[in-house]
C-alpha cells in the first residue's frame, strides 16, 4: 500500500487493481471501502473523506509487441502509429 501526505492534511493513498481482457468501466466499491477501512485502522482515524478517485488504465498485451499512446494525443496520433507498427510486426 502507498501513502502520500501532502502539506495541507490531505493523505494520497492506494490502490488495487485488477486485470482482464477489457477495461470495466465502474468501479469497485468494496474494493475502495476495503483500502479505506484498513487506511482508517492504520492511522487510528474516525473517518477519512474522499474527495477523489482515479482509475488508471494499463496497456498489456499476451503478445511481445504492446503499444500506449499515453499523452492527450490519442485521438489522432493511434491511427498512423497503428499502421506503422502493424508493418513492422508483420515484416
């Protein structure tokens, strides 16, 4: 589990994660409730107030090849990287 307090109070903590073929859209609410009650245990706190979440996606692949487009870009850059790529695997 990872912890980061930053200077106004607020406390970063997390995560879980799970894997499979595609990426579920919803959250899994007894997941975070599970992290927030070990979190409340571990700092002996009454309650912790969630102000945001994050999902994170992570690109995988069975294969050797995996290519992420990770930037604010990736609705028009995939389209030609995917060609490119697709050359270069298959050459």
């Amino acid at each position: 589990m990872q912890r980061c307090a930053l200077p106004g109070g607020d406390l970063t903590i997390g995560d879980t994660h799970a894997y499979a073929t595609t990426h579920d859209p919803y959250g899994d609410e007894a997941a975070d409730d599970l992290v927030l009650r070990e979190i409340v245990k571990l700092l002996g706190a009454e309650q912790l107030d969630v102000r945001q979440r994050w999902r994170g996606v992570y690109a995988s692949a069975p294969s050797d090849t995996v290519v992420s487009v990770t930037s604010g870009v990736e609705m028009t850059i995939p389209h030609g990287l995917a060609a490119t790529v697709r050359v270069d695997v298959l050459a």
